[in-house]
C-alpha cells in the first residue's frame, strides 16, 4: 500500500461528540500548527444541540496559503462510535485512521488501502485521572499529544499556548501539559513518528505567507471592530446563530474605547430587543436621530427584519445590518453554512426594493466593509447589508493584521446643518437638487425653525407631505432607482484576476468563472487546478450589489460564465439575470448546499465536467443588441 506523502500539505478531521471538550484541544492543535509559521485553516463542524451528537473539526495545512477547502481528509482521528463507519470511508486511499481502541475495532470496519493505528484513549485516562470529567476532556488532549509525535509538531509550541491559555493556574497547566505527554510518549513509543505525511516549519511556503505577519481571526470578531471603527455607537440586536458573536465582540471593545476619558461614562448603548423586528425598529430611530447604529442577525431574523428595512429604503434613513448567513429556510440546519440570504437581504421588503450588498471574503475584508458600510449608509441615505456566513463569521482564519488610518475622517453624506439651511433657497426633504436621486436631510434640532419634516413610511412629494398623487409616488421610486444607480460608483468594485498561462489549451472557449464571499478561495484553487489541466479560466471576484459595469463587459467578453455560490436555486446567478440581461444560457450554476463550505475539488469537478460534456451549450461570444 502506497502512504499519502506531503510536508506542510495536507487535511486532518477530528470526529468527536458535541458537549465533551473537544473544541478547545482541536484548536489547540490548529493553533500549534499556525504558530510554527506553517498555513492553517480549520473549519468546526458542530450542531445545534448541546451535547451528544457527532461533530468534526476539519484543519487544512496548505503550504501554498490555500485557506479553503480542499475536499477530502488524508489523516481522520475518530473518538465517536456513533460517526465511525462514515469516518473511515471518508479517508483518501493511502491514508490515516487514528482511533480509540480501548475497545477492539469491528472487523466489518477495517481497510486494507489506508494505515489505521489505535491508541487505548480512554483506559489511559481512567487510569490516570479519577474524575470521569477529566476522563472525558484530557482523552482530547491525549490524542493531540500523540499528533505531535506522528506529523511533528513542535511540542514546546503547545506547551506554551497552554500556558498563555491556562496562565495563573496551574493546576491546569500540568494536567494538561501531562495529557499532551502521555499522547506523544504513546505515539513514538507503539507507532510510526513521523508519518510520512508531516510538518516543517519554513519549508516550501508560499512567498506572500513569508513576507508578512499573520493572525488568526474570526469574521465575526472583525466585523465588531469594523463597527467600532466605523464610528457605530448604538447596536440593537436579539440572539440567533451564527451572529450572536458580532454583538459580543462589539460590547467587548466598546467597553475598552467607547468610554469618555474624562466622565468615565458610557458613549455607547447596546439594546437587546424583544425579537428581531424590534431590534431592527431601534436601529433605525437611532440613524433617523443621527447615530450610527446596527445590528446583526442571520436569515430568520433578516425575514422579520424586512418590515423595517423597507421603512428605511422608502423613508431613506442609514441603516447597516450584519447578515451571518446559515442554512435555510425557517429554522434550517442553524449551525451550518449557506449563502443562501441574496435575493432575500437583496429584495428585502415587499414593492419595487433594492439594498446595497457588501460581500466580504475573508475577516480584514469584513473589518473594512463593515467601517465602510456605516459611511455608504449615511451617504447613500439607505440600508446596507453586510453578507457574511457562518464559515467567514464563525470559524478562524488565517489573514494579515488589520489595519487603520487613524487620519480617515467619517462621511457622513448630504446633512444639512442650521447654516445650510439658512443659505438653501429652497429645501424639502425628498427633493433631488444634484441629480443622482441622493437629497439633502436634516438632523433633529439642528434649527430652532428649519428643517423639520414628517418622516413616514407613505407616500409623500418632494417637501415631504403626505400624497397619494401617482404622479408623485412615480417621481419618488424612480428617483429612487437613481440613486441605485448613483450607489454603483460609491461600493467596493470586483476584483478580477486573468487566467493562469497555460502553453498547450485545451479549449478555445474564453471562460470566465464569477464568485463571491467564502467561496472565492476555494474557486482560486480550483481555477489554478484546471490550469494545470489545459482549461485557462478568467475569475472575478463580486464584492457588492449594485453590480458594477465591469461585471456586464466580464460577463459578455466570455463564451461562458460559471457563477460559483452555496445555495441550492443559484441566487448570485438569478440576480445577476434579473439586473444585468444577461441570457440564462450563458451562466452556469456551481453549486454546493451541503451546509458544509464548497470545496475546490467539487468547484473544479462540476466546471471540468461541464466543459468536457458535449452537451453544453456554449453562448457565441457577441453582445446582445440593445
């Protein structure tokens, strides 16, 4: 049997049960890997429950800086019976199956093509520790021990992060530190140290992984500090998975710079409402009054929250809502992940409602968008939707520190002060002097007696007055199309990367692949795989809606456009038809609504089978006439 071989290049999977500790020893070990300089990007893969059901930790080691799924596990460690026969088929042929063996293996269980090697996990700990708690939570950190002993990890490096973990107790430094010996001690005295597939540190790394410093972070905890950053001062919220962090976060560090240096006084407020439509209404009371004000919700919160949003399109008050998107719909699988919220937060509202979308792919894009989504609420004078997911939001990633221009001044957009308003010939709330469907607003007691207006969710005409007038109610929403137009120039536009060179093609189709979020890296890798394969493949990375023109030309340049999301009706792709024109033919959904993140051999599988099919049909490369 040929073992899978590979320095600094390979997946790990721990199947454990929910409720038993084992999150804290698995990050134990994906940070070890991360602080000998080595890539890493672990995923925790749990449910909704509180105990008892199986879960998974994934870790990918990507010398290359990957930080995706790859799809597939080369080394599984399984400590739950429950997920044990699908654990072992899930291993690559030419891999690794550590398990407990405190009880035997079932034969039915057993493969010839991978290496499979037990440790008596649970007798080591009975007989060592008295506590059956102890039992339970030191058997994880046992089989990190004898990780280190079988792929080489620095055993100093664990040593300190429990240190820094556990400092000023320790009791449980030494418990632990022991658990963590008794698994190496194990492993190299009963096993194969190291196997063949292991870690080096400084050994064939990426260049842009050794030029710079690197942190570990989650998207949710990026986010709070974009908010902060951004100015924000009020958040309003009510508990969901997976956002319920965002708002943690934010009391976190708002409890460190939101005080008053000289009061000692609080200069924030954070309201935790009754349910999510009440969240939603406080927020916008906040911005009507001034404030930068958000809140955080996932897809059954956005759906309540509709009501409101749709208040604040028409009545054009600054909005930001963070979206942490998960599996759908209703309740759906809570703790699991989807980018399944577009057309939803896109739409959101009953009539003729659009929102500006900001996508971010990694944590310092979720920081930045999420500073810059209060400036483009205020400017725009409209709800901004940050569309995060449970991957980005939840689970850490590997990314540079992040960083701030402490010069950068808030744009608060067009609000009138009492001078303005005395110098304006002639105002009225809802009345488009420039031209790019943006008016001019007023801040409550900015005159003793100008500026006031009826702010209402009716129709009203330019001076703000109630009117059922068709004429008026038409000059209204088409002004507000205007200024949807007018937001193009104000988001982030795509990011575009041309096709790798390849010397001998494959194809002589100009294609063209479309992604956005968490699946843009894995797309990169799959796109870099079919490189290597013959089929050369532009990208474009989407990072807002409204969509920029550059997406229309990269769309009509290419014979054909693979559009790359987790959901399971192609949302990105109906929208992109329903705002550009774009004939259906000419994209073609990637899909994955797993729950689990798309993975790049599953991206590169569906594009290679869709281009060797001679049933696909392939759009001539012509713009559409007018």
């Amino acid at each position: 049997m040929k073992q899978i071989e590979g320095i600094n290049d390979f997946v790990v999977k721990f199947a454990n049960v929910n409720g038993t500790g084992s999150a804290s020893a698995n990050h134990l070990f994906a940070k070890a890997i991360f602080r000998m300089g080595i890539p890493v990007s672990p995923r925790n893969i749990f449910p909704s429950n509180i105990q008892g059901l199986p879960t998974w930790y994934e870790v990918r080691v990507s010398k290359n800086g990957y930080l995706g799924r790859r799809g597939g596990v080369d080394f599984m460690v399984s400590v739950n019976p429950q997920s044990m026969e699908k654990d072992i088929a899930a291993v690559e042929p030419g891999g690794y199956f550590l398990y407990d063996n405190t009880k035997p293996l079932a034969p039915h269980l057993k493969r010839d093509d991978i290496t499979m090697f037990g440790i008596p996990l649970t007798e080591m700990c009975m007989r060592e520790y008295a506590n059956p708690r102890l039992q339970q939570l030191l058997k994880n950190v046992v089989y990190v021990g004898a990780m280190a002993a079988l792929i080489d990890i620095d055993f100093r490096v664990l040593k300190d992060l429990l240190n820094d973990q556990f400092k000023g107790k320790e009791k449980l430094i030494s418990s632990n530190v022991h658990a963590l010996e008794m698994g190496y001690q194990y492993a190299t005295e009963n096993l194969q140290c190291p196997l063949p597939i292991r870690l080096e540190a400084g050994v064939n790394l990426a260049p842009h992984i050794l030029e710079s410093d690197h942190i570990l972070m989650n998207g949710n905890t990026a986010a709070a500090l974009g908010a902060i950053y951004g100015g924000a001062t009020v958040a309003a919220w009510y508990p969901i998975t997976p956002s319920t962090s965002v708002v943690d976060a934010f009391a976190k560090y708002a409890e460190r710079m939101r005080i008053d240096a000289g009061t000692g006084k609080k200069n924030f407020a954070i309201v935790q409402a009754e349910d999510e439509l009440a969240a939603m209404g406080m927020v916008v009371g906040a911005g009507w009054n001034g404030a930068r004000a958000f809140t955080a919700t996932s897809g059954p919160g956005l759906s309540l929250m509709s009501e409101f949003l749709g208040l604040a399109y028409f009545a054009e008050l600054p909005v930001v809502l963070i979206n942490v998107q998960r599996s759908g719909p209703s309740t759906g699988m809570p703790t699991r992940s989807q980018q399944s919220d577009v057309l939803a937060a896109a739409y959101a509202s009953h009539g003729d409602t659009k929102h500006v979308l900001l996508f971010p792919a990694t944590p310092s894009e979720c920081f930045e968008m999420s500073a810059q989504s209060f400036d483009l609420a205020e400017q725009l004078q409209t709800p901004v939707i940050l569309m995060t997911d449970l991957d980005l939001g939840m689970n850490d990633w590997m990314s540079p520190p992040l960083e701030w221009d402490d010069a950068t001044e808030m744009q608060r957009g067009k609000v009138l002060d009492a001078a303005g308003l005395d110098a304006a010939e002639q105002w009225g709330r809802y009345l488009d002097v420039d031209g790019d469907g943006i008016c001019y607003r007023t801040l409550p007691g900015t005159h003793p007696s100008k500026g006031a207006f009826f702010t209402r969710g009716s129709s009203k005409n330019e001076m703000a007055v109630y009117s059922e007038s068709g004429e008026d109610y038409v000059k209204n929403v088409d002004r507000l199309l205007r200024k949807f137009e007018t937001a193009k120039a104000y988001v982030p536009r795509p990011k575009t990367h041309p096709p790798i060179e390849v010397k001998k093609p494959k194809t002589k189709f100009k294609i063209g692949a479309l992604f956005f979020g968490t699946s843009a890296s894995p797309a990169y890798e799959a796109v870099e795989m079919l490189a290597e394969e013959g089929y050369p493949i532009d990208t474009m990375r989407i990072r807002a809606f409204p969509f920029h023109q550059e997406m229309d030309k990269f769309i009509h340049d290419h014979n054909v456009v693979f559009v790359i999301e987790q959901n399971r009706d192609g949302q990105m792709r109906q929208l992109i038809m329903n705002e550009c024109q774009i004939e259906p033919d000419k994209l073609i959904s990637v899909l994955n609504y797993s729950g689990t993140p798309i993975t790049a051999r599953h991206i590169a599988g569906k594009i290679r089978e869709t281009i060797g099919t001679k049933k696909a049909k392939v759009v001539p490369l012509k713009r559409e006439k007018a």
